[in-house]
C-alpha cells in the first residue's frame, strides 16, 4: 500500500511545513460531493449523506471497501446542513439542521424533528419526539449506547427569524434594508444569540430529554468532536457567526465536575494568533489525536479584541490546511493537508482518521477521501 506524507523536519524555530501527494486510489471516494452533511458509523460499516447530497445516503462497509460506498434509502425528511447524527446500535439518529421544511416555503427553518434510521432493515422514520433547542451546528455522542449527548447549536427562535427576515428583503433592489438585517444580527455578543449552553440528554427507547448541567465555556458550533470511551473532546468551533475559538475541552462524562479545559490548538506557523477553526476534520490514530483543516476568517480574532461585534465584516473565509497531532497532552503542527477543507465527514478506524467529502476553498463540495495515519513524526496521507 502506498503512503505520502512529508519530506521535511520540524525544527524549533523556522520550519517548512509541506505536504506531497500521489493518487493511489486506496481508498474509494464518494459518489457525489458531500458537505454539511452528517456520518455515522455501525461495526465496520460507515455512512455519509444529507447536506449537498439532499436526501442522498450512502455506505460503506470497510470489510468489503472494493465495492466503494453503496446508495441505501434515501432520507425520509426535508433536505437539510447543518444537522448532526449519532449512532446507538443498530439505529442511527438524525437531529436539527437547516432547510425548508417544503421546497415552496420562502425561507429556511432549524428543524426540531427527529429521524431514525434503521440499518438492519434499510428504513427510515420520523420519531414522535422533537429537539428541546435548536441543533443546528451541534455536536452530539453517545457515551454508553443508551443515550445521546449534545454540546451548541443554534437557538431557533432567533435563527428562524434572521433567515425569515433576510429572505423577504431583495438585495438587489433594497441593499441598505438588506445590509441593516445582516448588519444587525452579524453585530451582536457572543451571549446575545443564546446559543445551546447546556448538555443534554436524549433516551431514544423512552423519549426523554434532560439536563447535564450548563457548560462552563463560551456556547459553539461548529465544534469537531472525538469520543474516548465515555468521554468526548470538544474542539474548537465558532462562538458566534464568523469568529471561532482556539479553546479545547472535555467532557468527563458521569464524574461530579466533568469539564477539563485542555490545552488550545497551536498558532500556526505564519501567523501571530490562532483564530480558531469550524467544521474541522479530527479523530484518532496510533493513540493520538488529528485534527485537520476546518475554516475561519483571518483577522476577526484581531477584530473582535477591538471592540467590533461584527468580526468577520469585510474579511474572506479561509479554509485551511493545517494538521495538529495531540499527543501526551500537547499540541504540535506537523505536515499540511493537501489542501484547505472543512465541513465534511471524519471517522475514526483501525487504519487511522477516515475523512470523507468537505467543501473546498472554491465552495464546491468534494466526493474525495483520505485516510490520515499518525506514524510518529508526520501524518501519512492515503488516497
């Protein structure tokens, strides 16, 4: 099997990051692009869809991956980003997001429905439950097969009536009205958007919702997260719209103070400041954990510490292709991804960190997938 990875060494000061590719087709890609969408995995067998695929849904089983990812039955429910999905048994459950809920609807809505998907039997449904808060950008785990948890996401209320209110307005004939809308929302505090700020549980097999305790951190979205046992490693995110967070955490799940703040993701090489990254690619491999790419705007951390609200205001988003290996409780930059992704799907395996689709600096989604394997030094990178 072919491996890339980089052709350089890592000094103290002054170091050249760089990676090098050659297409090896090891692994299979997917058959349409894919971005905000969700993934989850059953035993050996992966699944991937909804977001740019639509109502698309994918798998592939890893003891038979030369047959690639299979098209299995499709979404039951309006297309929707931005949703998340854990995996307890042989059912996998679907939470939030943002779509219309029918295709004449004016504008988009954060769902509070919920869907199972049953593997055995290739079906999907709606439950008869619905989501306390809006989930939109939420990451969700289970910590013991029996029920899920949920850390951010969006608060509907609020979301339903910016999208409501910026759709109304045409751009091209009434701008000002268009910008004073954007200008307004994009300009609050973190704290006035009243994000999800609390953990909480869902029993499938019974229904029930309740509440871990409030976090003790900005409330994100948009966080990668990495389960370990019963534990789950928040990392990153944005803790409002265009400006994300360096912060690192985790979540000691059933211990009386269960929150470990761990150290923040490194400044990268070139630049004065770590902004943070959202829809980042992470998991483990070899004992240690990766986290890739993700996206952010450069300058809004700078902006934000000068009193400006609306960070992002004015600035490009950048999709990046660092890699950071977390290792004996420290963080180091090791060799660069191929280039800047965010948005897409990660998995951890036997083999390494199995990342799949993503949206790339150009917008498009991708259908690509990698298997990033931590060797010691650098991050091999295998097609």
């Amino acid at each position: 099997m072919l491996k890339f990875g980089p052709s350089f060494m890592i000094m103290v000061m002054g170091f050249t990051l760089s990676s090098t590719a050659y297409a090896v087709d090891e692994w299979p890609d997917l058959p349409v692009g894919v971005k905000n969408g969700v993934s989850a995995q059953v035993g050996s067998q992966l699944y991937v869809g909804l977001g740019s695929a639509g109502q698309q849904w994918y798998r592939l089983d890893l003891n038979q991956k030369s047959k690639g990812w299979q098209a299995v039955s499709h979404f039951s429910g309006p297309s929707r980003d931005g949703a998340t999905a854990t995996a307890i048994g042989k059912n996998i459950y679907v939470f939030g997001g943002s779509g219309k809920a029918k295709a004449q609807d004016k504008s988009p809505i954060i769902f509070d429905t919920i869907y199972r998907y049953q593997v055995d039997l290739d079906k999907w449904e709606e439950m008869d439950a619905h989501t306390p808060v809006g989930l939109l950008g939420a990451s969700s785990y289970s910590p013991n097969g029996e029920e899920i948890l949920f850390f951010g996401g969006y608060n509907k209320t609020y979301f339903d009536q910016y999208l409501a209110s910026i759709t109304a307005v045409d751009k091209d004939t009434q701008p000002e009205k268009w910008q004073s809308i954007v200008d307004g929302y994009m300009g609050m505090k973190p704290a006035d958007y009243k994000w999800n700020n609390f953990v909480i549980s869902f029993e499938p097999h019974t229904g029930f919702w309740r509440s871990l305790g409030e976090v003790p951190y900005s409330a994100n979205c948009g966080a990668a997260l990495v389960q370990n046992k019963k534990n789950a490693v928040i990392i990153s995110g944005e803790i409002k719209p265009g400006l994300r967070t360096e912060e690192v955490k985790e979540y000691q799940f059933g211990t009386p103070s269960p929150w470990l703040k761990l150290n923040e993701l490194p400044v990268p090489q070139g630049f004065t400041l770590q902004e943070g990254v959202a829809g980042s690619f992470a998991g483990m491999s070899h004992d240690a954990m990766i986290v890739m790419g993700g996206a952010n705007f450069h300058g809004a951390q700078q902006a934000f510490a000068k009193g400006k609200m609306f960070a992002h205001a004015g600035l490009s988003k950048s999709y990046n292709p660092e890699m950071y290996v977390y290792q004996d409780k420290q963080w180091q930059q090791v060799n660069d991804f191929i280039s800047g992704l965010a948005y897409g799907s990660s998995f951890t395996t036997s083999d390494g960190v199995l990342i799949a689709g993503g949206e790339n600096s150009d917008g498009q989604a991708s259908n690509k997938v990698y298997l990033l394997n931590w060797n010691g030094k650098t991050v091999d990178i295998v097609d």
